[in-house]
C-alpha cells in the first residue's frame, strides 16, 4: 500500500498520467513519420525538385550529391566532362604547337634550310599562339586542380567562361595566324618543290619521327584554325550543362557570342582579300553583326596610334555626333546652330606594364597616353579616319551649365569639337571619361590657363 502510495505521488508530481503520455507518444510518432516523409522527398539542391530517388548505401557516403535529382545529377556529369574536354583539348593543342617549334621550325632553323624571312612567312606568329596557350592552360589548370583539393568533384566552381573572357586577346592572334594560313601553304609547297634538302627533311621527319604521328607539317599548321573554330563547340556543351543560375552561365555565353564574332570577321576578312577558305560559318545575329563591327573600328584604331594590343584598353567606344564650331560664340547662340554629323568615336588609353606578360590579366601600370579616334561611318565596306587621333595630353575637355546637352573638347593651337550623344546622360559619361584622362597626362592646368576659351572663361561655375 505505502509503494502504491508513493507511486501514485510521483506519477502526479512528474505532470504525465497514462493518457497524456501515450498521446505525447502518438505526436512523437507522427512527427518522426513527417521527418522520414520529407527526408524522401526533400528538394534537390540545383533545381528545387522533389523526385528524388531512394537513397543507397552509396549514396549516403556522398551527402552532397545525395541531395540531387536523377537530371541534374546527370547534367552535373555532362558539366564536368565537358570542362575537362574543354582543358585536356587545350593541352592537346599546345602539344601541337610545341611540335611546330620543337620539330620543324627549330631544326629547320639550326640547319639553315630556310632563312628567317621565309620561316616567318611559314609560320607566321606561332611564338605568341604558344605563350599564350601556356599561360592559358596554366590558369585552367590551376582551378581544376583547386576545385579538387577544396572536394569540387564536380567541377562546379570552376568558371570556364570568366577565364575565357580574361584571355580574349588570344583572339587577334588567331586572326593574325589565320589570315596569313593562305600564303603560308602556299609559300612552303613553293619552297619544298625548289629546295630538295628541304623536301628530304619533311619526308623523314614524317615516317621517322615518332613525335609527330605520321603526320606532316601541313597537318599540324592547320592546328591554330581547328582549335579557334572548335572553341564554339566546347563553350555550347558546357552551356547546355549548366543551369541559368551558375555564376559562370552569363560569361560563357559572352564567351561563346565573342569567339563567334571573331570567325566572322576572319571569314569578312578573307573574302576581302580574295581568298577562296573560309572558316566555319555561324547564323549571324544583330548582336554578333555589331560587335564584328566593333572588331573592325579597333583594328583600325590600333593601326592608327601604332601601339601594342597587349598595352591598350578600349575605354569607351559607340556613336557620337560632332561639330566644328566656327568660333567661341556658339555657346550664346546655341547649340542649334551647329550642324552635327554622325561619327564612331573610340577612346583608347595606353597603359604600362608592371610586368612582362602580354595578357589583359596582367595588372596595368600607370597611363601612358590617351587618344579620341574619329571614324566616319562605314563606307564602301571600309572604315575611313576622319583626322588623326586628338591626344587627350593637349587637349582641353569643358562643358557649360547653358548647354548641358553637349561637352567641348580644344586641341591647343589647332580645333575646337563640340560632342554629343542622343542620350543625354551618355553624354555626361563621355565627357567625364574623357576629362578624367586628359586631367592624369600632362600640365592640365598649365594647358587650362593658356587656353582662352569662352566655355572655360564663362563666370559660371564649372562642374
């Protein structure tokens, strides 16, 4: 009776009686069943779905992937043998290039069966294709390797079209090698029919060099055409395996939309020269029309000012209305009375190297100098200057709060150009831009004070 007693005491005081319990047991259950229940159809990590499949042993040792439906499990997959394709082919292609110099141009060299004219008309600028392959498969090499060692396995933060759009200077050196591919065939199946020790040497480095896979020096000179053609073709399968969302998606469809604009210029190039090659074509859209356009006004550009591709930058580049204001009066007459013509302007900064690397990822130095290209619109399929390039380090860049629609900028003892955009807002872009440079070259206060202007001499005060 005394233990039944005190039972009863402690069942009271710990609050639980029988039922309570058994519903507290009740609730329990359910909520495990609820947990189990989502645990099978918990959504997947890529894409928010709920069809996931049951989940196995081996499963379970990976968690992360464990988390992924059956497609995008899949399409993971198909992303990383597509990086990896990407990677190992660049390697491939460097091999090539490495043979080119190694096997051929090297021997040829040492042996003198051609001179150095003619083995830079065979080969063009192959030097500058291999340092760059190597820098570029040093970066990609570099994120495989450290998307490994942080348990990336599958290569998702591995952003191939970032790393693209960094080394898209390779581009013109492709052009460059592609546009010479004619003369050069042409050039050496001249020279092996006249030269019988040259002939010898082609015909035993193919059947005795191993390195070079039966193949002969023609087949590896079509090297640079078929990786810069191929590059198209990659960058689509690793867009197609990768969702919208991934960081990398937007750059390498950028990536994609450059390399294509690039072929469609060689291939516009070519015809103008009458060659009867062309590389493969692409369905050309406005966007790529405009950028091969683009293409065509930098080249221009950089002919003109004569500088090195690796130390310029396009800072601004679009379409600007000009004029050529009699005098400085124009300002209190009004921008009305100025007849504006359409001009493509280009604003170029050469910049200095701190180091010896020729890639747009080099860090850039202090500005060398600044130019303003003018280019007439395009006539007769060809670009035309209207003047030489205005040297932002003798020119003068001023605006007034009365037309603040337009900006000024004064070359010292010669012309004065009035600008303006249909946008006004661009307008004020330009002029900043163009301002902040013409400030870092030279004694820009000096020029200021040396230069009457009824823009800059106007009491009001300057922006």
């Amino acid at each position: 009776a005394t233990r039944t007693k005190s039972a009863d005491v402690e069942r009271a005081d710990s609050g639980i009686g029988q039922m309570p319990a058994r519903k507290w047991r009740n609730r329990a259950s359910e909520t495990l069943s609820s947990l189990q229940a989502w645990e099978a159809h918990r959504p997947c990590t890529d894409c928010g779905e709920r069809d996931l499949p049951v989940e196995t042993d081996l499963q379970n040792c990976n968690q992360r992937r464990a988390d992924l439906c059956e497609k995008c499990r899949k399409r993971r997959t198909e992303r990383k043998e597509s990086v990896l394709e990407f990677v190992n082919t660049e390697a491939s292609y460097g091999e090539d290039l490495r043979i080119i110099k190694e096997e051929f141009y090297l021997p040829m060299q040492a042996a003198g069966l051609l001179s150095q004219e003619q083995l830079l008309g065979i080969f063009s600028n192959i030097q500058e294709l291999i340092d760059l392959n190597e820098s570029f498969l040093e970066i990609l090499q570099e994120e495989i390797d450290q998307a490994f060692d942080q348990g990336d396995d599958d290569l998702m933060t591995v952003c191939i079209g970032e790393i693209f759009l960094e080394f898209v200077n390779m581009l013109p050196a492709f052009q460059t090698y592609c546009l010479q591919q004619s003369s050069s065939v042409n050039m050496l199946n001249a020279l092996e029919k006249e030269k019988e020790l040259l002939r010898i040497f082609l015909n035993v480095s193919q059947n005795d060099n191993t390195a070079l896979r039966r193949m002969n020096l023609r087949s590896f000179l079509m090297a640079p055409l078929q990786r810069v053609t191929k590059y198209p073709l990659l960058l689509s399968r690793i867009i197609k395996a990768t969702t919208e969302y991934h960081p990398d998606h937007g750059s390498l469809r950028e990536a994609k939309s450059r390399i294509e604009s690039h072929l469609e210029h060689i291939n516009m190039k070519t015809k103008q020269e009458g060659n009867t090659w062309t590389l493969r074509s692409f369905r050309q859209d406005s966007k790529k029309k405009r950028e091969v356009i683009n293409i065509e006004m930098r080249e221009t550009a950089l002919k003109t000012v004569g500088w090195l591709r690796e130390e310029t930058r396009f800072v601004m580049e679009g379409s600007l209305q000009l004029a050529q204001p009699p005098d400085g009066q124009w300002v209190k007459k009004g921008s009305k009375t100025l007849k504006f013509q359409n001009m493509q302007v280009l604003l170029l900064v050469n910049m200095k190297r701190v180091s010896e690397s020729s890639l747009e990822s080099a860090e850039p130095g202090p500005v060398k100098d600044a130019v303003l290209v003018l280019i007439r619109d395009k006539n007769n399929g060809k670009f035309h200057l209207l003047r030489e390039p205005l040297r932002l380090s003798n020119c003068i860049v001023s605006t007034d709060p009365d037309c603040d629609d337009t900006f000024e900028l004064i070359e010292i003892r010669r012309e004065a150009f009035v600008f303006r955009d249909s946008d006004r807002a661009r307008t004020h872009h330009w002029f900043r831009q163009i301002r902040r440079y013409s400030r870092e070259l030279g004694s820009w206060k000096k020029r200021r004070n040396a230069l009457p202007n009824i823009m800059i001499s106007t009491p009001h005060t300057r922006p």
